[in-house]
C-alpha cells in the first residue's frame, strides 16, 4: 500500500526525481513509481508539472531555456520519463577535491568511536566519496590503523564512566601498569591520545594510545574530574632543526617550517603536550635532528640519549660496549 503524498512530499520528490534521473537515464514509469515508492498516475502528474517550471532568467521572466524539458512522445507513446535539459542543477554546489578528501578524511576518524550500526555506514558512506573523489581515494589515511581495537575500549570506558587498566610504554621504551579515569579521547597529528587522570601518578596525564597495550575495562567507577576542554596541562612550541630532506619523515608530527639556513637545514615548530614528543621526533630520524627549544625537552632528550648509550654499553659485542 502506497502511503498518501502530500504537499511538502511532492516538491521532495520532485527535487529527487532530477538527479536520479540524471544517474539513470530514460526510464519506465513503472520503474519510476517503484523506485519512489509512489502511484504511476501521482509520478506522471509530477512529470507533466516539471515540464513546467524552471528559473527564471536574467529578466526575471520565464524563458524556453529556463525551463525543464521533457521527451513528451516518449511519455505519451511509451510511458517513459526522459529529462532533455535541466535548469538550475549544474549550478548546484559541489564539493572540491580537498573538500571531499577532507569529508573520507573525517569519517576515517570518527569510524573507530562509533558503534558497529554507525560504523558501517560511515564506511559506506566514506566508499561512496571516494568513487566520487576517484584515484586520489585510495591514498587518504588518517590514522596508521583506523580499525585499532584499543580505541572502541577506550571509548566505551569514557561512556560508561569506568575506570581503564593497560600497559604503557613511554618515549624512553619503559612500561609500567597503569590504571586511569579516562577524561576525553582526541586526535592529534595523525595519532590517538587518551586524556585521563592517573591513579598511579594522581596526576592528570596524556596517554598516546599506540603505546597502550593489554587495554581493559574495569568495572570501577570512574572518579570525576575536569570535562573535556578544560587542559589543565597546556601545550607548547618544540621547536627543532633538521636537514631538508628528513622533513618528510616528520610529516606525522604536523611540523610547521619557520625558517632555512644556507647549509639547508630547515627550523620547524611542532605543537607538543608532553616532553616525550621531542623524543618521538628525534627517533624518526637519529643523529638528523636537533631540538633547540624549550630546554626541558633538550633535557628529556639528553636524559634518554644517556640513558640508551648506557644499555648498549652493556650489550656485549654491542657497538657501545667496551669490552
């Protein structure tokens, strides 16, 4: 049983009926009516009104090319829908490029926080965009791994105001068992970071999640604490130089360049939330990169160069070792 189309109902579907048939060409009435799930008689009658109007032209006055045109014989003769020119569609907004990246872009972050129903739509929804978008699609990652099982538990732990247990490696390579009230979960330069209150530390603190490991629920209540927004540890500029040719391998951290030299190093600024990032940039490319500021991340990066030649010292037959 068709339901009854009203007014509002109408223009709807005669706003639908254009580009549709854009997409499908000529096609049966029939076919039509079945396809907007409305009667035969209802999608003529619309057909025949569409034929009718347009947009008015400069002079504000209807002219024959401001109007839709349609294949009358083929309506009357064969009972089939043929849109010959159209007003009004091709001056639709459309999105650019950059645009539609940036929408496969969005919805590659937000697909692993959203329960499987939604998930799967913005996977559909993101496949679509990327047909539209064409061979550039394939190239457009936000995360290194978007499906990361950490992140639904993460998630789900916020939700539920419960308390979260995992294994956490530092910068420096050193693990130690965690507990956490998780706070809010955010994307930073490529990477997902968890901003929890530490009941080790009874400190607030900024956990990156791929260095999180054995991530579980607990069924603890979560103490509250400040909301989301209200960072109670500000970031701040770490601002390094590198050769000209590595800048590629720190693409991940969001570098801003500020400055060459004539021997081609390049000086970058790159927003940081703990010391432990100059650390992480150092590593994508030892030897290469040299922080200059501020002093308590030359500091962490120092302590954990001592720190690393020590451990190879002690590794027999290690390049460092002494004996």
């Amino acid at each position: 049983m068709r339901k009854r189309v009203l007014a509002p109902d109408r223009v709807m579907l005669l706003l639908a009926l254009v580009p549709y048939l854009r997409e499908h060409g000529p096609t049966p009435v029939p076919q039509l009516a079945a396809a907007f799930n409305v009667a035969p008689d209802l999608l003529r009658e619309l057909v025949r009104f569409l034929g009718t109007a347009g947009v008015p032209g400069e002079t504000l006055s209807y002219q024959d090319e401001d109007l839709f045109d349609i294949d009358w014989d083929a309506l009357e003769r064969d009972d089939v829908v043929s849109v010959t020119r159209t007003v009004a569609v091709d001056d639709a907004p459309r999105f650019a490029p950059a645009e539609t990246a940036a929408l496969i872009a969005g919805l590659q972050a937000l697909t692993p926080m959203l329960p499987d129903e939604y998930a799967r739509g913005a996977q559909q929804a993101a496949a679509k965009l990327g047909t539209a978008l064409g061979a550039a699609a394939p190239m457009l990652s936000v995360t290194a791994d978007p499906q990361d099982p950490r992140i639904p538990l993460v998630v789900s732990a916020i939700d539920a105001g419960r308390v979260l247990a995992f294994e956490y490696r530092d910068a420096a390579g050193r693990s130690s068992r965690r507990t956490a009230d998780p706070i809010a979960l955010t994307q930073h330069a490529g990477s997902w970071y968890l901003r929890a209150h530490c009941r080790d530390r009874d400190a607030e603190r900024r956990f990156r999640v791929e260095q999180m490991s054995g991530v579980r629920v607990l069924d603890i209540a979560a103490e509250p604490h400040a909301p989301a927004g209200e960072e109670t540890r500000p970031a701040f500029d770490l601002v390094v130089s590198l050769p000209a040719h590595v800048v590629p391998k720190v693409r991940g951290f969001d570098p801003e360049v500020i400055g060459e030299d004539a021997a081609g190093r390049v000086r970058v600024r790159v927003e940081a939330w703990h010391e432990g990032a100059a650390i992480r940039l150092v590593q994508a490319a030892p030897g290469e990169i040299v922080v200059e500021a501020p002093e308590r991340a030359r500091e962490a990066v120092r302590a954990w160069a001592v720190r690393a030649l020590d451990a190879a010292e002690r590794v027999p037959g290690s390049a460092g070792s002494l004996g």
